[in-house]
C-alpha cells in the first residue's frame, strides 16, 4: 500500500516493492518542482539463506532523519521476530544507522592499521600495496553531517561491524610502534551512493548470539568500499566475525580468501568485474598516501 503525505510544502510517498519483484522493503519518492513523484531512495532486501543482504540505494536528496526514519522502520520490519533482543533494539539501531549512511557526502578516511599477524612485534609487518584485505583498529570517515566511525562490536563470540554516530578514537591515541598510523586514507570520496549490508544469521545457531552485521559495501563516487568484521591470524588466514574492520580491494576477494569459518551462503556471488581500489596504496605511517 502507498502512503503520501505533505511535509515543509513538499509532497512525499512511501510504496513497497511490486508483488512480482520478491523484495521486501520500501522505496521513497519525492515530488520535484513540477509536483510529479520521482524516485529518492529504497531500502530492498531478496530472498536469502545464511547472509541476508540489505541494501540502501539514493536516487535524489532526501533530508538525513527521513532517511534515518525508514531505514529504521524497514530494518525493525525485515528482522521482526528475528533478532531475539528485540527489546533493547541495539542491533536494528546499528543496522539501520549504517543505511541511513547512504546520500552522505564522504570527504576523507583516517585509521589506525593492524599489522599483519604471525610475526613477533621486532619483526611486525603491514599489508602490502596491492594487498587485497587490510585490518583496520578502526576507520573514521568525514561526512558532510559530521565525523563518523566504523569499528567492531562484541557479540559474546561473534564481532560485527559497528557504525558509530560519531569518532569514538583518536588516531594519536594508537601506538605508532605497533600500528600503522594513516592519516589521510586514499579510499574513494564523494557521495555514498549505496550501501549493502550483509547480516549472518547463522550465529543465531548460538543461544548467546544474535545476527551480526558482518559486512558492508559502500558504493562513494562510483566505486566500491567492500568491509568486512574478521581477523588476520597469519599468512592466507583471516577468520570472519573477528574484531578488525578489513578492506577488500573488491567485492570479489571476499570468494577468493579461504575463511574461518566459511562464508555462509548468499543469494548471488560477489562481482568479481568490479574495478579494484587500483589507488589505495598503503604505505608509510602518516603519509597522507
């Protein structure tokens, strides 16, 4: 069913999918200056197994609590009777948080890098240039509505992906012997076009546990910011629902790492044509890279 409504002089609607699109969800239009309803943005989420995806997509600007209004009213709907905490509302807060990401402007990254692990702390060593996954303590964007802070969240076991309103750390406050300090990270800026979140459902098999957000896509300016909650243990080893903030170059070196434990299913395998992050080179602690 359609609902529209006026709000500050300009008309407004809310549908959800078409019956033949096997989505669930809501897509917001808003009136332009002709009074025709045009497409703002949709929160989608399709049939899905282990991980179940969900995906913020801005068509035109839409003010930032709208926005915050429907992923939180989609997200509490998607995982109704799903996430048994409900009553606190923590995670659909989370995911819902991360949605509501998508239109925001992103201006710069900063964060403290882990080194890679298997290696004593005299012989520590970093990602290379052109690795396709960096561990991160913690990243923070700048967003046009103010500085904001991807970091991880402990879930008895499991770690997801925590989207903070705002920074929570300071890049001085990590130990430059033991972390690569970036102050300028050389990841896409522009406008967060989408972003897809991947929630695992199959920790809901622990009586402790509820889903984790374990990963997420951002799409800004065109191209791909692939996150994902794991851990480096040593060469080729990096455990899922860990508590580093990795960075994959691309959507598909997520099929090509051999995780602990395994991926679980998705609807449609990663895109592995999608351009890598050719760009992002990882050099030298406050190089501004």
């Amino acid at each position: 069913m359609t609902m529209t409504w006026q709000e500050e002089g300009r008309r407004y609607a809310i549908a959800p999918p078409n019956a033949d699109e096997d989505l669930q969800g809501r897509r917001l239009f808003v009136a332009d200056n002709d009074g025709d309803l045009e497409p703002a943005l949709e929160i989608l989420s399709g049939p899905h197994s282990g991980l179940q995806e969900i995906t913020a997509t801005w068509h035109r600007p839409v003010r930032p609590l709208l926005v915050q209004r429907l992923a939180t009213e989609v997200v509490t709907e998607l995982l109704d009777g799903v996430v048994r905490r409900s009553e606190f509302g923590w995670p659909q807060a989370n995911i819902a948080r991360a949605l509501s990401w998508v239109g925001r402007e992103v201006g710069r990254w900063w964060g403290p890098e882990w080194p890679l692990d298997g290696a004593s702390a005299e012989e520590k060593s970093y990602a290379a240039p052109d690795a396709e996954a960096v561990p991160f303590a913690w990243l923070g964007l700048a967003l046009d509505t103010g500085d904001v802070e991807v970091t991880t969240y402990q879930d008895d076991a499991y770690f997801g992906l925590l989207f903070a309103p705002q920074v929570r750390d300071a890049l001085v406050d990590n130990d430059p012997r033991y972390f690569r300090l970036h102050e300028s990270l050389p990841l896409p800026v522009g406008r967060i076009e989408q972003v897809t979140l991947a929630i695992d459902r199959t920790t809901l098999d622990d009586p402790l546990s509820d889903v984790v957000l374990a990963e997420a896509t951002l799409v800004v300016g065109g191209r791909l910011v692939p996150l994902v909650a794991a851990e480096n243990y040593g060469p080729d080893e990096w455990h899922r629902l860990d508590e580093s903030v990795v960075v994959l170059r691309e959507p598909g070196a997520a099929d090509r790492i051999n995780w602990l434990p395994p991926q679980p299913a998705r609807r449609q395998p990663s895109a592995n044509h999608v351009a890598p992050l050719d760009a992002v080179r990882y050099g030298h602690p406050r190089d501004g890279v």
